[in-house]
C-alpha cells in the first residue's frame, strides 16, 4: 500500500511540475521551437514512466531508469530556457526544487522497492 501512496504524491508533484512549466514555455519564440516540443515529450514521457513503474512491478528498474533519465534532460532544458533568458532565475530555482523533490521521491520509493524484495 505504501508504494501506491508514494507512487501518488510522485504524480501529482510531477503533474505540479508539468503545469507550471506549461505556463512557462509561453515566453519561448517560435525559433525555439525544438526546445518547447522537447520539454513537452519529456514531461508526458516521465509521468508516463512514473505510472509504468507503478504498475509494471516486473520492470520497475527500465522505468526508474527512464524516470532519471528524463528528469536529467529536463534539468539541462530548464538550464537552457534560463541562459536564453526565457525563464528568471527564481523561475528556474522554483522548477529546480520541484525537480530535486521528484527525484528524492523516486529514489525513496526505489530504495523501498529494493527493501521489500530483500
């Protein structure tokens, strides 16, 4: 049950996260377009790979992994925005923290993961 409880709060700080980046990428021009339609497939992809590793027990380690993966390029994206000065630095800091939050949720749940099948 514990898992399942986890699972939700990681979806919904990552849904937060979706959201708020959505509003955010109103401020990117056309000729960056490539780095607003890849934050969108990044996004969507790492929700994806949260509910997959939620129901998908034996392959939990595929979608954990795709789950980092995706918050690395997303990290690097949000770096980009900002040096393109899309998005202000407490802009960057706010999605940052979401980010970093997200990723210790993951870790946790993979560590209790780790745990129950020991």
């Amino acid at each position: 049950m514990r898992v399942f409880n986890d699972n939700f709060i990681i979806s919904k700080k990552t849904k937060k996260f979706i959201l708020d980046l959505y509003n955010l990428m109103e401020n990117i021009p056309r000729k960056d377009f490539f780095i607003k339609e890849k934050i969108n497939l990044t996004t969507f992809d790492l929700l994806e790979n949260i509910y997959l590793a939620n129901s998908d027990l034996d392959d939990f380690e595929t979608h954990y992994l795709n789950i980092i993966k995706n918050i690395s390029i997303l990290d690097f994206l949000l770096e980009i925005l900002y040096r393109k000065k899309y998005i202000s630095l407490k802009q960057l800091e706010k999605e940052g923290y979401l980010l970093t939050e997200i990723t210790k949720m993951v870790k946790a749940w993979k560590k209790n993961k780790e745990g129950n099948n020991a």
